[in-house]
C-alpha cells in the first residue's frame, strides 16, 4: 500500500509500525500458499474414493424402492386367495401405495389368479395365456409366500428407480443411468437434454465385463464416472458428471494463502486506526465541531474539559474557552453600551419632541391672539413647520430604535397635523400606499421630508373645494415616490432659487438637495421623488 494512501493523521511511529507488520506477514503468506497447495494435491487423491461414496449413496436410495416394493409384494403374497377376486381394484390399491407401479401378475401354481397393466393411466386385465413377452420398460419384483402357495410379481417403470437421486439433484449437472445384468440401459436422466446423448455414448463404451458387480471409478477427459450394483438385484445404477475446471485452482489456492494475512493485515491497521481515533481524532473532531457552531454564532459553545485527552489537546480546548469567555465578555460590555446609548438617544429625542410641543403650544397660542390677519398667517407658517420637525420626532420615538421612521406612519402624522391649522376634515386627505409598506427612512432625512411636506400641502389645503379631496401616494423601494394630487399646486415653492425667491422656495430646494431628490408639479400632480440607499 502506498505510505500516501494512509490517513493523514497517522504518525510516523505508526507507519513504521505498519511497514514492520506488512514484512512479518510476507513469510507467513508464503507458509500459508504451501498448506493450500498440499491440500489441494490431497483432494485431488481422494475424488474417486469420495465420487464413488456418493454413488453408492445414489444406489441406496434406489435399492430402497426396490426393497419397498418387495415388502409390499410379501405382504399381498400372504393373503387368501378369495382376495384377489377384483383385479382391478386390487390394483389401484397396489398403484395407490406404489406410483411407480404399472404391471400386477399373481398366481398359485401355475394357475393364474390375477394379471392386470397399466395402459394409458387405466388398469386394463391382461389376457390369459396370451404369450405376450414382458416389455423392456417393465422392471419385476416377485415375492412368493409358502404356506399360501401365492406368487405375486409387480413391474415398475425402470425410472422409479431413479427418482430419488433425480429429486436430489434436479439442479445440478449430474447423470443417472440403470443397467441391467447385461449391460443395457435400461433408463437414463440428465438436466440437460444436450448432455443426454454424450453421457449415454460415454456409458456404452465403458467396459463393464473388467468390474463385474463391483463399484468403480472411470475418468476421461470429459467425464467422471462411477457405478454400483444394487443390493440383491443385478441392475446397477452409474452416476456421472463433467470434472470441474481446474485451471482457476493455483489461482484459488493462492487467494486462499493470501487471504488470512490479510485479513490479519487489515485487522492491525485498523487496531491502529482506531487508536488514533479513540485517544486523538475524536477529541480534534469535538474541537472542530465546536468552532463550527462558534463561527456561526452560537457564541455559548464550548469545548469543555477534555480529562482523557492527551495534554496538548487539552490545552487547546482550554485556551479556545478562555478566548470564547473574554470575547462573550467584551461583547455583553459592548451590548450594555450599546443598549445604554441607544436609551440616551430616546432620551434626547423625548425631551426635543416636548420642547418642540411647547413651542407649538405658544405659537398656536399666540396665533389665536394675533389680532390681524397677516400676523396669523405668519404664525400659521412657524406653526406647521415646528409640527412637521415634531411629527418625526414622534414617529421616531415610537419606534424602538429610535433611529427609523417608517415613511407611510411619517406622511400620515404630517397630514395630520398640519390638517388641524388649516381646518380640513380627515376625510378630504386620503393616503393610499403603493408597494412596500415597510419601507423605512432614517431620522436626519426624515426631518427633512417633513419640512418639504410642511410647504407643499398647506397651499392644497387652502385651495381645497367642497367635496374635492387631496390623494397622496406614496411609494416605496429603492426610491421613495410620493405623488400629491387635488387641491392647487403652488408652482412658486418650486422656483429656482435666486435673490428674489421667497423664504419657502428656499427651503424646499435646500431640503431638496439635502436629501438628493427631486420634486416637479405635472399637470397639477406634484411629484417627489427620494433615493432611499
């Protein structure tokens, strides 16, 4: 293996480890490939002794139906004579115990008492003294009973004889064969229908007259086979098969060799994988994971004690918790001084929106006692624009930061309170909001917006007709678009200013270029347009 392929964190100390075992194996890996070979060279001694054992097990369980049959014969065999009355029947009843039946011949003497075959699935009675020959595809077994005289003989089908090793091996590639004493096949099965013809032309030309009534072992190059006489019969039965391939053996042998060695190789490697991981990866991984859920802002994780960790491990998670406490410290000082400037900030802005009130409250007080007109317009003025600075303190200071004011709940307070001075009902000022609803702008550009507002409506207000209103749209987004439509524009707020421009075309273009916007009257539809980064 190739030292690159090792785990990374594998010490040097453990690589030479490695390499140390790897050589000690070479040799024992060799020892290994000897033993697999001697043992092959022994299996291939003892496959003819162990062919014919299975062979002979193949001739047992035939001889048992053979022996079955027989005992069956006996036992009719000793029944009176007036029991075989009915062929027929008496042959279903032999048919029914024994399947493989398909002949039932009983006499008592020379005197025949019952002869019935089996034609076509029906039992049909023989005729008597017909001299018909036996069929070769009728096996005998007779058994005759002294004391009642009676003979009585049943054929079986030749392949009954081979229906035990052929439902013992249905799926292999194993032939079967019956013989009989003179050589003759008299039955044969293989799974495959194409092996059938080479298997029964190997068992014609085996010489069976050198082995008579002796197990035997045969072998060629294209079969092996072995044949055993049944008990007390003269039939044998051969059981052959195709030699397996033996070209993969030295390759199998020394996978065989190889194998334990390295399954002891890998056993060892990972012993040692795992004691780096039991007393060093886990820990780093602990570590890791830790920083992990530090960096993504659980700023409570910490590695915690580390007791069974090597001391240098240890040391890292304690120095990581100390660094993660001084930073939770420094950063709950940081939020208290933040928290307490932002409270400060309130602060301020409550005292300024009830100074601002005050000073509303003298101006209008003063308005109400000004007795000429021209002096309550112009405490009507200094009025709407001290409201205009307070609505957005207002609305700052209902907000819990204190720094954003929503634009809409802005325009809605402005509206608000500069509808009072000019004596406008709540119902001829509809604010229709188009977008975004959360669109928020800060304090510094809020006070300005105000102002702006305070010089554009009171000139609509004033001009307002019975039933017409004032519709303000506002809308939000990158930009803030507010739209004011109804009553009559004041084309001389929007004058280019110059040394006879009045005080309030002035004002609205300083707050105009404080908040980088633009504002144009089109069609009688004034048209303020605010960037909002």
């Amino acid at each position: 293996m190739p030292w690159t392929k090792l785990p990374p964190t594998s010490t040097r100390l453990d690589r030479r480890l490695f390499g140390y075992v790897a050589a000690a194996l070479v040799p024992l890996a060799a020892l290994a490939f000897l033993f697999s070979y001697s043992d092959h060279l022994r299996r291939a001694a003892e496959e003819p002794s162990q062919f014919i054992d299975y062979a002979r097990l193949i001739g047992q369980s035939s001889a048992k139906i053979m022996a079955r049959t027989e005992g069956y014969a006996a036992a009719l065999a000793a029944r009176p004579e007036s029991a075989f009355r009915d062929c027929i029947a008496l042959f279903e009843e032999v048919h029914q115990e024994l399947r493989p039946s398909i002949e039932l011949s009983v006499s008592a003497g020379d005197r025949p008492l019952c002869s019935v075959a089996l034609r076509r699935n029906v039992p049909v009675l023989k005729q008597q003294g017909s001299g018909q020959n036996r069929s070769d595809s009728v096996l005998p077994v007779s058994r005759s009973n002294k004391a009642t005289g009676i003979r009585v003989e049943i054929g079986l089908t030749p392949e009954a004889l081979l229906s035990a090793p052929i439902a013992a091996t249905v799926s292999s590639d194993i032939g079967f064969a019956l013989l009989d004493e003179d050589g003759k096949i008299i039955a044969s099965h293989t799974v495959d229908i194409q092996e059938k013809e080479a298997f029964l032309e190997f068992v014609r030309g085996l010489d069976l007259e050198s082995h008579p009534n002796q197990a035997f072992f045969e072998k060629d190059g294209n079969w092996l086979i072995a044949a055993v006489t049944l008990p007390g019969a003269n039939f044998r039965v051969l059981t052959g098969t195709r030699p397996t391939e033996r070209l993969l053996e030295p390759w199998l042998s020394i996978a065989k060799a190889l194998l334990p060695p390295l399954i002891l190789l890998a056993v060892v490697f990972v012993v040692l994988r795992f004691g780096i991981q039991r007393f060093l990866l886990r820990y780093l991984r602990h570590i890791y994971v830790t920083f992990r859920r530090y960096g993504s802002g659980e700023t409570s994780a910490r590695v915690g004690p580390l007791e069974k960790a090597p001391p240098e491990i240890n040391i890292l998670g304690l120095t990581f918790d100390m660094m993660a406490d001084q930073i939770d410290h420094r950063t709950h000082d940081l939020e208290a001084s933040l928290a307490e400037q932002q409270r400060l900030t309130r602060e301020l802005h409550h005292r300024i929106k009830n100074t601002l009130q005050m000073i509303a409250s003298l101006l209008a007080m003063q308005r109400r006692d000004a007795p000429l007109p021209h002096e309550q317009a112009v405490l009507r003025v200094a009025l709407e624009r001290v409201l205009s600075i307070s609505a957005a303190y207002r609305i700052s200071y209902a907000t819990n930061e204190g720094t954003g004011v929503a634009v809409e709940a802005l325009v809605r307070e402005v509206v608000e309170t500069l509808r009072e001075p000019a004596m406008v009902s709540r119902n001829a000022v509809r604010i229709h909001v188009d977008g975004d609803s959360e669109t928020t702008i800060d304090l510094d550009r809020a006070i300005p917006l105000s102002f702006i507002l305070a010089e554009l409506l009171p000139h609509r207000f004033d001009r307002l007709q019975p039933g017409e209103a004032i519709d303000i749209h506002i809308g939000g987004g990158k930009s803030i678009l507010i739209r004011i439509s109804g009553g009559d524009a004041d084309e001389a707020v929007l004058d280019e200013a110059d040394g006879n421009t009045m005080l309030r075309s002035r004002l609205v273009r300083a707050y105009l270029g404080q908040l980088a916007a633009t504002c144009v009257n089109e069609d009688m539809v004034t048209r303020l347009e605010i960037p909002n980064p």
